[in-house]
C-alpha cells in the first residue's frame, strides 16, 4: 500500500477537548469533533464536523458533512450534507447539497458545477440547451380600458351589484 492510499483512508481527528487556529491542509480525511478558526482544506478527502465540532472556518473538501455548527464557506468538490443536528451560518458551493431535516442553515447555496469542480448534470443541460431559460417574448403596448357605451343613465354597479367603475371593457388589439 502506497503512502497515498494510506493517506486516502485514515482519518485525521481533531477531539472534543483539542482548539486550532490557523489553516489545515492535507490530504487525509479529517474529524473535527472540537473547536477550528481559520480555514481548512482538504481537497481529496472527507471532512465531517461532529455533534460537538464548532468551527469558524471556511472548509474545502471533496465531501463535507455537518453534523455540528459551522460558521463559514463550505466548498465540497462532490458534495455538502448537513445532518439533522448541523448547524450552518455561511454559503454552500457543491455540485450536490444535502440539508437533512432538522438542520438550521443561514446563507446562499451555489450548485454552479464550474465552480465547484465538474458535475454530468451541467453537460446534459448544455446539450438540451436547457442552460439558459428562453428570453420573454416583449409584451406590446399597454391598453387602456374606457367606459362601456351607456344606454340609461342608471348607476353602473358590477355584477355583485357594487357601484364603481363598472361597465369598462377592454378593447381587443387589432391584429398583426
């Protein structure tokens, strides 16, 4: 087993009673179950913030899993769940969001598969030029309504017998 494939499957863990600051970078998956400020970056792994895991950081990964409070931008290559207990205050950006019921989540989520690192789902749309909405077709001019042409001088009333502006027709647009 090479050092990669080692690095691919262990699990780097950050405990309950651990606080970092600073950046964390690697290439391992991490579990954060204490407290992160700064940033971390893990760009071919999993990071998964426990029940107790509170981070202010923006976090990078390949997966990301929320399962306690987050403060920051979460990138994730593949994708971003937030359990039932996590907590979220900052954007989203994934080709793939998971917020599980339950969650709390405050920010924008952003599935843009350019920005977050590849997604099929991007290329299908390209090719059914579904990409991009249809432009709305212009509207014309704006018609105004006139009084009907009145046949007694009896009060105009709609037909629930209110009085009012009742008896205006809208004249038909010529054709084109």
């Amino acid at each position: 087993m090479s050092i990669s494939d080692k690095a691919a499957t262990s699990k780097a863990i950050i405990g309950p009673s651990l606080h970092v600051e600073g950046t964390i970078t690697g290439d391992e998956s991490l579990v954060i179950e204490g407290r992160v400020d700064g940033s971390v970056i893990v760009q071919n792994a999993e990071v998964t913030i426990g029940k107790e895991g509170v981070v202010r950081a923006d976090v990078q990964a390949k997966k990301i899993r929320v399962d306690g409070e987050v403060r920051g931008e979460l990138r994730g290559t593949e994708v971003v769940k937030v359990g039932p207990s996590g907590t979220v205050i900052g954007d989203i950006r994934s080709p793939r969001v998971m917020l599980q019921d339950g969650c709390q989540f405050k920010g924008l989520v952003d599935m843009d598969y350019k920005e977050a690192g590849g997604n099929p789902i991007g290329h299908v749309a390209a090719e059914r030029n579904l990409a991009k909405p249809p432009a709305p077709k212009p509207m014309g001019k704006p018609t105004r309504l006139s009084p009907a042409p009145s046949t007694s001088d009896a009060p105009k009333t709609d037909h629930l017998g209110r009085a009012g502006n009742a008896g205006l027709v809208m004249p038909v647009p010529p054709k084109r």
